[in-house]
C-alpha cells in the first residue's frame, strides 16, 4: 500500500506541473516603438525593430514583432503580438492611444546608436509637461509587466511615470553614453493592473517640467514600450494545487485493497 500510494504521490505530481507549466507560457506580450516622423525633408520611416529589449521577459525572441507608432497623437489598434505579428485571439481589440504635447525624432547623440538596439531606441516620443497613454481592450483586473524605455541625454532629462491606479515610478539622472539597459535610468518596469473592463491609463512627464521650452530639453522621453501578462493567474495555480492535495489526502485516508 505504501508503494502504492508513493506511485499516485508522484502520478499527480507529474499532472500538476503539466498543467501549471501551459499556464505559465501563454503570456501576450506586446511591443511598442515610437519612429522618427520627419517626411517633411524628405526622410522615410525607419525600419521597424525586431528582437527582444530587455532580456529575461516571459515569451520575448530574437524575432519579436514591434508596432510602430509615428505621429505626435494617434492610436494602435489592434496591438500585434510579439510573436507572430498578428492579433490575438483571445484580445482582439487590444490598443493604445497616446496623447498630449508630444513629438517624435531622430535622438541625437545616443549610446545605443549603430548597435543592436539602435532602431528600437533612436526613434522617440516625448513632452515637456504631462501626456498620457490609454491601454484599453487588455485582460480584465489583471496584472500585467509594463517596461518603459527612456534615453536620456546630456541634458539630463528625467522621466516620471504615473499609473492612475497609484503605482508610479522615475527614472534616475540619465546617461546619453549608455549602451546597455539599466533599470532606473534607461528603463523602468512597473506591474499594473488593468480595470474592470480591461484597460489602464499612464500618464507620463518630465520629473521637473520644463515651462521655457518644454521640447528642447528637461523632456520625459519614451524610445518604447513592452507589456506583457506574463504573471500566472495565482487563483488557477491555487486551484490545481488545491484540487491535488485534496486527491491526495483521500488516497491517503481510503483503504486500498490489494
């Protein structure tokens, strides 16, 4: 019977992990870059990035899709996944409306320029006050990773995020020269969680506007943007766990004949 049991011990333990593992790798990962829209003198929209940002984000590739958004406002919709540059199926009106005073460009004078991440963070969006983005469309009261990604220049320029839930984040002084991702000055990762009806607001400026010439320098910049909902739903893993121990403390309490 010990043997037995010892067996079924293992059987579900096997099922469980099978289980638990599918829920861990169905992420939606989502890519953003903000191009260069300077078609006035002639210049064409740079290549679309493709690959991973920073490493370590459930479901990122060297191949990863990235929506493009050119313009001082406008909206993405549907938002493609990073996998296959398609819409997903279970959040097909999935999008982002970006807003306020706001402009895209070349950026001077960054590390990141002629390397890997060149086309991902030579392009950007910024604003010397305070503009928004509204995520809607996404998976209702969930939680999701949101990286923000912000080269600096010598201006010093910093970038402060607000969730309008109350989680708000900043990068530090920021370094032009730097060429490798490092969180709190070139990136920020911030977990939100979407509403009742699946969306969320994120207001984003300079940490200390900028009234002079708010376009020019002392800006909050974004080069990019991932949101991934790489979290498991804790209340299914609990359940499977949950509905296991209680199989197993049957087994354990019922007689098995042999």
């Amino acid at each position: 019977m010990y043997k037995l049991n010892r067996y079924l011990y293992a059987i579900m333990a096997i099922v469980m992990i099978t289980l638990i593992n599918p829920l861990q790798a169905k992420a939606d990962l989502f890519n953003i870059q903000f191009v260069s829209e300077d078609l006035v003198f002639g210049g064409t929209i740079p290549v679309a990035y493709t690959g991973i940002g920073v490493t370590g984000i459930t479901g990122s590739s060297s191949s990863d899709y990235w929506n493009q958004a050119v313009g001082t406002t406008g909206t993405i919709s549907p938002l493609l996944l990073a996998s296959n540059g398609l819409s997903s199926p279970l959040l097909p009106n999935a999008q982002v409306t970006f807003n306020g005073q706001t402009s895209t460009g070349l950026y001077d004078g960054s590390g990141f320029a002629g390397g890997t991440y060149n086309n991902l963070m030579t392009g950007y969006l910024s604003t010397g006050s305070q503009s928004s983005m509204t995520f809607t469309g996404l998976k209702a009261s969930s939680q999701y990773d949101l990286y923000v990604y912000s080269q600096g220049n010598n201006n010093k320029d910093q970038l402060n995020i607000n969730i309008v839930n109350g989680v708000s984040a900043s990068t530090s002084e920021s370094h032009a020269d730097a060429s490798t991702f490092i969180q709190g000055q070139n990136y920020l990762k911030i977990q939100v969680t979407t509403d009742n009806q699946g969306g969320f607001v994120m207001n984003y400026s300079p940490v200390t506007p900028n009234t002079i010439d708010p376009l020019t320098h002392n800006v909050g910049i974004i080069n990019g943007i991932q949101l991934s909902s790489a979290v498991p739903e804790p209340s299914t893993v609990t359940l499977i766990g949950l509905g296991g121990l209680l199989v197993a403390f049957r087994l354990r309490k019922s007689p098995v004949a042999i």
